[in-house]
C-alpha cells in the first residue's frame, strides 16, 4: 500500500457524505466514531500513545480501520479472542476496504495450536495408539482435508469440532515444533502463514500471540509479526489478564500427559529398541494419574505456602518429581536420535526445572531489581489450582507493567481502544496495570439513547450478598418481572455457586426456557438463545463479556452482585499485599477500578442497536448503601434508576405492546 495515495480525512470518510455512508448499506455516520477516528488518526502520524473508550455503538472497529488504511503504513490490530479475529478480517475489513476503494494486502494469523502439523498428523497415524472408532473417522476426515486446504486452519475443518480431543494430537505447540528440522516443513501451514504476514500491510492477529512476538522480541529474536509503524489493540481491557498468564509459568497435568503422549509417538518412530524408556514414560504417566486422584476432584484455588500445607499435595508431588526426573534422564540418553526426541527431552527438562523452582520457593519469589528501578524479572506469585481433572502449580507475574513498559518505549505508534477502560471517567487504572506513562485519552460515550430505551433497577429490601438466603431472595423479587419480559433474559453471576443455587430456584417455578452455563458450549447456548426469543440464560463470567445479542431476543439483563474478585484468590492477595506494602489502599487502586470494569462489561450486553430497548437490573444492594456504589453508578450508562418493581414491568410490557 503506497503512502503517497490521494489524502482523504478519516473523520470525513465517516460522515453523511463519506465513503462509507456512499458504500454501505445502513450506515449511519455517528459522531463519536469520527471523532475517535480523527483521534487515531493524529496518533498514527505522531507515532503516539492513545487510549480511547469507545461505549457500545460507536463503532469502533471502523474508527480505527478508516484511518488505519489511509494511512499507507503497516499496521497489526490485535483482537481479544479468535472470534473476533476472524470477525474484523472476514466482515468488518472487507466492508471497510471496499468502501475505501485502497488497494490493500491484510492476513490473519492465528497461533501455532490453530493450524494442522501434517508431521504430528503423520505420528497419529503411524503410531496405532488410537483406537476409539470416533477418532479414528475424525483421523481420517483430518487427512482427507489436509489434502485440499490451503491455510491448514483448524476451524476450516467442516467434518471435525474444534473441540475434538483429536486435534491437540495434530496441531504443534512452541514446545514440540520441530522448526526447520521437520520433515515436513517445506508444507508447514504455519510456515506458510507466517510468510503470508511479513507481506502484508495491516496484519490482524489476537494477544496472546501478540504478547507471544513480545516475548520473543524482549531475548532478542521476535519473528512471528512483521516490523510495524502502528499496533491497534482492540478489547484493550483484556490485555493485563492476558499478559499475567502469558508471561507467567506453569507444570499442569495436561502439559504432562502431553508430554508422555508425544514422548511415547516418537519412541515407537524413533527408539522402539529401548523398552526401559516405555517404560519410564509409563511410569511418569502412572505418576500423573495418581497426583490427579490425590489432589481429589474439588476445584480450588490456593497460595503455594497454603497448598503444600495440604498433605495430599505433598504426597501427589513427592510421586510426580522423581517420575518426572527419571523420564529426563531416560529421554537425555535418546534426544540425539531425532529431533522429536530432542524436543521431548528439552520440554522434560524444562517442566522438571519449573517444578524444581516450585518446590524450592515460598508464597512470592521477591527477588527484584533496586528500589526505584524495574527489576529485570517481575515478581512472581506462586500457587496451585486443581480442578475436576486435572491440576496446575503456577508462577503469575505480579506486575506486568515492566514488561510492556520497554515495548512501548519503541517509536511504533499505539491505540488502546475498548468499550470499557475507564473508571469514574479516568483511565489511569488500566494505563498503570501496562505501564503506559502520559498517553492521550478520549472517553466517547455510547450513541445509544439510555434515557428513553433503557433503565436501571435497584430492587428494595433485599438483603446483603454475603447474607443466607441472599439467591433466593433476589430471585424471588425477580420472578415477575422475568415474567413481564417480552423477550429473553440474561441473568449474570458472580460465583457457580449463586448460578447453581438459582437454578435450583427458578427451575420450579418458570414456565419460560431455562438456559443454563455448561449444559452445552458457550456458542451453542447463545445460538438457541436467539432461536428462541423468550428464554431465560443463566451465566458466569464467560458470558459478561463478548456477548452480542440483539432486538427483543434479549430484553432483561440482571446482575446478581457487584463483581469484585474472589478474596481468597491467591494471585489477588499477593497483589493486594504488594499495593498495602507501597503504602497504597488495596480496595481503592485495584478491587474496585476492575469490579467497575466487570460490571460495565456485563451492563454492555443490554442495549446493542439503536433500536434495542430493556432493563438492567443489579441486585447488590451495596451500590446505593456503600459510598463507593456512586463509582459504579457514575461508570455505567446513562439511564433512569428506578426502584418500584411495578414501573418496570410496566416498562417491560410497554415494549411488548410496541413489538
């Protein structure tokens, strides 16, 4: 793309007699959008750091595509998820491009995991270790693909799920890609893509591999995304919670498995005359297993001084270590007969020192640099989580601002943008947890009318959420208006627990669909949510964020308590220990900016068109008893509060009578 083309204003392209408002069906020019445009627009020619929230309905997405394209330089947007990767390349960049009339090279690019390894695929095959007959077509349905695809993506794949247990078999991972060593690599699909991408002019790829190429770029040898003059990072929000499991470490049961499972392929391809290495890796396997049934099936989540006061935790790892050393050890006297040897060997070693570092530490490893400089390691939290099967020993870092505090030293030009990064009007929250210093902010508010389409109710004389009986009373003040609903219901949670204990409830006395989180996958239940107009959706925090339903299909989103963390959660203790240490209050500068953040990302999937009407419920009566509830009042949309159950199912009915 050249940069000398024509000039044309991004905010002009946006308005009534732009190019979009000539190319586009339905579009409506919104002022806020262009103003985030001109915005990103001055930060793209400055090479500037700017942090923009954008409410509901602005637009965003084409706000930064306008003046991106226009631009002529080389651009990387970074998504949240892969959803919305293929969302922005396949229907928002097309619209926006043709609209534009600029020639203009793009890519997606995933993560290594997304993309079929024809070598792995060949080790499934050969190694006759899978047996169950739906594998095995699912095995055969994968080659018979792999021989027509041109991108090796695996969603592409229209005979296999995404979530077959088949594709991890199939897919590599930085830990067992053979690089240039692989007799395939002259077909890799990543390969391939990666090439694509280092010609591109605007290349969109999601955070963890953006923070991938970060890590790689910090050791001096980042190679997965091009040079570029600019980086967009849409659903910003999410990028610090990204970067704290990214940039920690971890040995899981499932790395371990994987481990043996790949150990095993490789010895029958590679080193089938050393029967005491099957051994061993049976032995690390057996090993892995009993950890799993010492740990129990009882999920939880605790700081690593607290987990190995647990007895079953130190009898699960006093199995697993020495399990793990003797396979190191048995993989180190075979790692120079393939490189899938070497590999396995490499990764024993890794996981081994990881556990080895675990078991020598305490709670925190407070090892940093001098007071008043950036250490050159953060932090570490150390703790445990188990879960129904499985379990993982982990090291978060507990800062990650260092981290991108030397990234965004570099003369690229950065945007942060997100429906929700402000708290009470300021942005200094989110800008602290990535170590932005002095960026330009706009906070842009929704183009939706609130005042007329929506309210917000704040039910009376409930009682406290940490009171007995706290679900059932807000269920029962619920009932009716649930039943006055005209459309479907959201009804959002902060715990399993208060999820489950609603369900038992409404499930005896609602007439209407109940929807309930985990029965079937998150796309799955939302897909009959919108089929059938009038259901009732339970959900946890997977569905606060994301969620994207419009018209009568949702009308009625509820909020059971103000979602602040988990108290006893090890990783946010730690954290907020370290702010109590520096003299700052914990509740102020952490618990309630990312509580606000949750709430205004769950109160975001009401009202998402113009046209759209409903209410917002929460529950919680602290956010008008507590001093601290005017923070969230002032940090959601603005709409009228209402307290008499009997308006709003007035409110509920009169939307019916219009549809």
């Amino acid at each position: 793309m050249s940069a000398s083309a024509d000039k044309q204003d991004a905010a002009a392209a946006l308005g009534p007699g732009g190019a979009l408002a000539h190319r586009v069906a339905g579009f409506r020019a919104r002022s806020a959008q262009q103003r985030m445009a001109s915005a990103v627009e001055q930060a793209l020619q400055d090479r500037g750091r700017l942090v923009v929230e954008a409410g509901t309905g602005t637009g965003k997405t084409y706000a930064y595509l306008v003046p991106a394209i226009l631009s002529g330089m080389r651009l990387i947007v970074s998504t949240g998820t892969k959803n919305l990767q293929e969302q922005l390349f396949f229907k928002d960049l097309p619209v926006v491009k043709e609209a534009l009339g600029r020639p203009l090279r793009s890519a997606l690019l995933k993560g290594r995991s997304n993309y079929l390894c024809l070598h792995r695929l060949d080790l499934a095959e050969s190694s006759g270790r899978m047996r169950h007959p739906q594998r095995l077509r699912e095995l055969a349905a994968i080659r018979d693909w792999s021989l027509r695809t041109d991108s090796g993506d695996v969603s592409e794949a229209p005979a296999v799920r995404e979530d077959s247990p088949v594709w991890p078999r199939v897919t590599s991972t930085a830990d067992n890609c053979l690089g240039s060593e692989c007799p395939r690599y002259a077909d890799c699909f990543v390969v391939k893509a990666r090439r694509r991408a280092q010609d591109t002019d605007l290349l969109v790829v999601n955070h963890h591999l953006l923070l991938a190429d970060i890590a790689l770029r910090e050791e001096g040898f980042g190679e997965i995304l091009p040079g570029a003059d600019a980086v967009v990072i849409d659903e910003a929000h999410q990028l610090p919670s990204v970067a704290s499991q990214f940039f920690g470490e971890a040995v899981s049961a499932r790395q371990l498995h994987d481990l043996v499972r790949d150990a095993q392929a490789e010895y029958w391809r590679s080193a089938g005359d050393m029967p005491d290495l099957a051994r061993t890796l049976e032995a690390l396997e057996d090993a892995v297993q009993s950890a799993d049934r010492t740990m129990g099936a009882t999920p939880f989540r605790l700081a690593w001084d607290e987990a190995l006061a647990r007895a079953q935790t130190r009898e699960a790892l006093q199995t697993l270590a020495p399990a793990l050393s003797r396979a190191e050890q048995a993989l180190a006297t075979v790692a120079e007969r393939a490189r899938g040897l070497e590999q396995c060997h490499a990764r024993a070693r890794a996981l081994l020192a990881t556990l080895e570092h675990m078991l020598g530490a305490g709670e925190t490893d407070t090892s940093a640099g001098e007071a008043g400089t950036a250490p050159a390691q953060p932090e570490l939290i150390r703790w445990m989580e188990n879960f129904a099967r499985g379990f993982a020993l982990r090291a978060t870092p507990m800062d990650t601002a260092p981290l991108f505090a030397r990234v965004f030293a570099q003369p690229v030009g950065w945007v942060f943008t997100s429906a929700t990064l402000a708290v009470d009007e300021r942005f200094d929250h989110f800008c602290e947890r990535i170590g932005l210093e002095e960026p330009t902010t706009l906070a842009l508010e929704s183009p939706f009318d609130y005042a007329r389409n929506a309210v917000l109710w704040l039910p009376q004389d409930l009682p406290m959420p940490d009171a007995p009986g706290f679900t059932h009373a807000a269920m029962q003040a619920l009932q009716p208006v649930i039943d006055a609903c005209p459309g479907g219901a959201f009804l959002l949670f902060t715990s399993y627990r208060g999820l489950h204990q609603a369900e038992a409830w409404l499930r005896a006395r609602l007439s209407r669909p109940l929807l309930v989180q985990g029965e079937q996958s998150r796309g799955e239940l939302l897909q009959r949510f919108r089929d059938q107009g009038g259901s009732v959706l339970l959900g946890t925090s997977s569905f606060w964020e994301g969620v994207d339903v419009r018209g009568e299909a949702l009308s009625l989103v509820v909020i059971d308590r103000l979602p602040f963390s988990a108290p006893g959660d090890p990783v946010l203790k730690a954290r907020l220990e370290a702010l109590r240490r520096r003299g700052l209050s914990p509740f102020t500068h952490y618990q309630l900016p990312q509580a606000v953040i949750a709430l205004k990302q769950g109160a975001g999937r009401l009202i998402r068109d113009y046209d759209d009407r409903g209410v917002l419920v929460v529950c919680d009566p602290r956010i008008e008893r507590k001093s601290y509830g005017r923070v969230f009042l002032n940090s959601l949309p603005p709409m009228p509060v209402v307290h008499d159950r009997q308006r709003v199912r007035h409110f509920l009915q009169s939307m019916g009578a219009e549809a």
